[in-house]
C-alpha cells in the first residue's frame, strides 16, 4: 500500500510540474491574442504605424507562446492514459468530449487563421486580416471556456449519473454539466487573470526599453497600454475573486476553510489570519496574526457571521492545508501589488511624468512575471485543494491513478524535467531574446491592399517586408 501511495505522489508531481509549464503559456497566449486585436483594430482606426510596429513586434512573440502552448498541452494528454488511467475510464464519458469539443471548435478556428494572421499581412487586404486576427483570439477564449468548463465540472460536478459500469455519464441535456456552478465565476477569473499576466508582460517589456531611451513611441505606447490596463482590470478581477470565493465556500468549504486557515469553527465571527505556519497534524495555526471579525465580513459580508472550520469535517477529506494557505497568500499579495503598481501609474499619469519616473520603470520590469506567478498560485489554491478529490466529493485521487510502480513513474518524471528544461528553458531565453530587442521607430505601416492592387511587385513586396524586419 505505501508503494502504491509512492506512485500516485509521484504521478501528482509529474502532472503538476508539467502543468505548471504548460499554463503559462495559454495565459499568455489568450491575453496576447486579444492584445494584438486591440493593436490592429487602432491601427485600422488610426492608421497609426506606431501600432502596426507593435502588432508585429508581438506577433513574433505570440507565434512562439503558441507554438509551446501547444506542445506541452499534447504531453497532458498523454498523461490521462498513462497515469491516470482508472480517472479515465471513470470520467471519460463527461471529460472526453468536453475535450473534443474544444478541439473541434477552439483549436481548429485557430489553426485555420493563425496562418493568415502570421504570414498574410501583406498578402490579404487589412479587413480581412483583422478578421484573421479576431477569429485567433476568439479561438483562445472559447479553447479557454471548454478547458474551464472540464475543470469546473471536476469541481462542481453537476448533470451526471452512474452507470453500471461505474462511469461518470450524462444524466441527460449536457448543459448542467457544460454550465456546472462554477463555470461562470473560474471562466472569468482566469481570463481577467490571462489578461493581466499579459499586461505586467507588455508593460515590463516597455518599461525595460523606457529606461534605455524614453523617446522610443512604441516602448512609450505599450507601456501606456498595459498601464491602463493594469489601473482598469485588477479591481474588477479582485471583484471577481471576491464572487468566486463566495461561490467556492458555497460548494467546497473544506477548500476555503484551508486557504483562511480555519481549524476551528468561529460561532460570533471569524478573523482573517494574514500569517502563522498551519499545522494539519495539531490542527491550528502556530504564531497567528489575524484582524478579528475581518475574515467573517469578507465571506459572509457580515463580520459576526458563523463560520464552520475545518474540524467540522473528516480529516481524511481535508486537503495539504499548508500548500493551499501559502499559495492563495501568494495570490492575493501579488495582486494587491498590481493594483499598488496600477494605482503608481495612474498618479504618474495625472503629473505627466508617466514616462519619467525610473522608480516606476523599474517597479514595473519587476513585476513582469507576477501576473504568470499569480496563475500559478491561483491553480495550485484551486488544485490542490481540491484533494484528496479528483471529482471533488465523488472520486479520490487514490482511486484515479494507474496500477503503476513508483520507479516507473520516477523515471518518466525525471525524464520530464530534463526535456523540460532544456526544451522549454530554451524557448523561454529566445522569447526574452525576442523581448529585449526595442520596438522599431518610424517604420512604415503595411500595405492596406495586397501587393498586386497596391501596384507593388511581389519582389519589392517581400524586399521591403525583409528589410522592416517582417
């Protein structure tokens, strides 16, 4: 029994360690996605080439986070088959054509227009490359609305019945199961979540350039933007957290009681622990530093609100409290830091020193990785305190995994983190590469009409797109 114990943690490490490195890349890609269409459609507006530079400045870079999205998206798959067998056969009836779906209309959207998006600028007239444009990031979003959907139901299962086989099948129409109750609140988490990684990416990239030559408008306009969208997007998404958290308590107690590092039940009120060690085996927190009444008002909206803890519950169904209570912390204080930086900006704005001010520069190349931080930290809160569920309440994680041996999956683990990181580090350190390269000035916007209606021959046409960098 404890070898099979063995296996199953080292398969939990492998699916997590690959995992990390794969949902960095789909959060970039969907805010860059939609950042690029944002670009193009000022561009069409202002037939501005400042926004042109940039678009293509960031395509380079989103051809690349896309082409690793999906690579290390097809690894995970793989694993279902191998590790997680028993979850297969059991939930494969839901999970697998959810997973279909968003291959068969999310993926094969992208992949339709992705070629046009990366290579037909010059090709194709500007509507119809805008339109290119917009299908890709509509691709990310609905990609991202079938994956949410499946860890969603995984969480929240709903719409399901028990065959006789023991599977997990359709109870009747799809939609409870499509739209289980936690769809809504995780689907627009994670995209506003998407949306800021991207913009701590852009507005890191832009202030890096700022502080090598402010009269750089591209650095100065990319900046700008993710500024804005930092100052706009990180209350409505702290305002998102807020609802989902609620949602969650709702559905998954256990899981909230861990990230707030409630042991015992609080009948006049909980307090918010901001600190302390959570200890699983004494069941408290050691060295507590909590504001009375304060968690009670931010789950109930009333601070003498009872509130269940933990030891309400079996101790076999409470998840690694520790692991959930720091990485939801993590969470939390990287996003009240992008609204501290947001809030930075917008005081630096009103003084018309936005591109002055070296602190805020800095503080802001800083914080360029945040925002991938924070999703992690917001999977492994959700993950991992989903446990020791993988269909939360339904099935165990002991019951899920393949009959395997822990060498085995030892040795495929170590494999991973050697091709991981060579593979991947490589594709990081050519990304950053791609990044500390500054944005052209005064170049020429594209053509609006292929080459042949412009009057421009394909030779000049492609001479020209070399010599600008395309």
């Amino acid at each position: 029994m404890g070898e099979y114990f063995d296996a199953v943690l080292l398969a939990r490490i492998q699916f997590a360690f690959t995992l990390s490195f794969h949902f960095i890349f789909p959060a970039f890609s969907i805010g860059l996605a939609s950042y690029l269409m944002v670009l193009e459609g000022l561009w069409l507006k202002t037939d501005g080439g400042v926004y042109a530079n940039l678009y293509r400045y960031w395509l380079k870079i989103f051809a690349v986070v896309f082409g690793m999205g999906v690579v290390s998206g097809i690894v995970m798959s793989y694993q279902f088959g191998t590790n997680w067998s028993e979850f297969s056969h059991r939930a494969g009836p839901i999970v697998g054509p959810l997973m279909a779906y968003e291959v068969m209309t999310a993926f094969f959207l992208e992949a339709g227009f992705l070629g046009v998006m990366l290579f037909g600028m010059s090709r194709v007239g500007r509507g119809v490359h805008f339109f290119a444009t917009c299908m890709v990031a509509l691709g990310t979003l609905i990609s991202a609305t079938w994956i949410i959907a499946v860890n969603s139901w995984m969480q929240t299962p709903a719409g399901y019945a028990v065959n006789e086989a023991g599977q997990f099948v359709p109870a009747g129409s799809w939609w409870p199961i499509i739209f289980n109750p936690s769809l809504p609140y995780r689907l627009v988490h994670t995209v506003l979540a998407a949306f800021l990684a991207t913009a701590f990416i852009v507005g890191a990239v832009g202030a890096w350039h700022l502080l090598r030559g402010r009269a750089n408008p591209g650095a100065r306009k990319m900046f700008s933007m993710a500024m804005w969208m930092a100052v706009l997007v990180t209350p409505i998404q702290i305002l998102a957290g807020d609802q989902h958290g609620l949602n969650t308590l709702e559905h998954q107690p256990v899981k909230v009681l861990a990230m707030e590092g409630d042991f015992e039940p609080s009948p006049d009120g909980a307090p918010l622990v901001l600190f302390g060690l959570p200890s699983k085996e004494e069941a408290k927190v050691r060295y507590e530093l909590s504001i009375p009444h304060l968690g009670s008002l931010i789950l109930k909206h009333d601070p003498y609100a009872t509130l269940p803890g933990l030891t309400d519950f079996p101790r076999e169904d409470w998840p690694p409290v520790a692991i959930v209570f720091w990485s939801f912390r993590i969470m939390v204080a990287l996003g009240l830091a992008m609204l501290a930086v947001g809030l930075w900006s917008l005081l630096a704005r009103f003084r018309g020193r936005l591109y002055d001010w070296s602190w805020l520069h800095r503080a802001a190349v800083a914080m360029g990785p945040s925002g991938l931080v924070a999703v992690i930290a917001g999977w492994v809160t959700t993950e991992v305190g989903r446990q020791p569920f993988t269909v939360y309440g339904l099935m165990r994680t002991s019951e899920s995994a393949s009959p395997l041996d822990a060498p085995a999956v030892a040795t495929s683990l170590v494999a991973f983190i050697i091709v991981y990181f060579c593979v991947f580090g490589a594709g990081i350190y050519y990304l950053l590469r791609l990044m500390g390269k500054p944005p052209q000035q005064g170049e020429a916007a594209p053509p609006s009409l292929p080459h042949r209606a412009a009057g421009i021959t394909p030779a000049a046409g492609v001479g020209a797109s070399r010599t600008k960098g395309g």
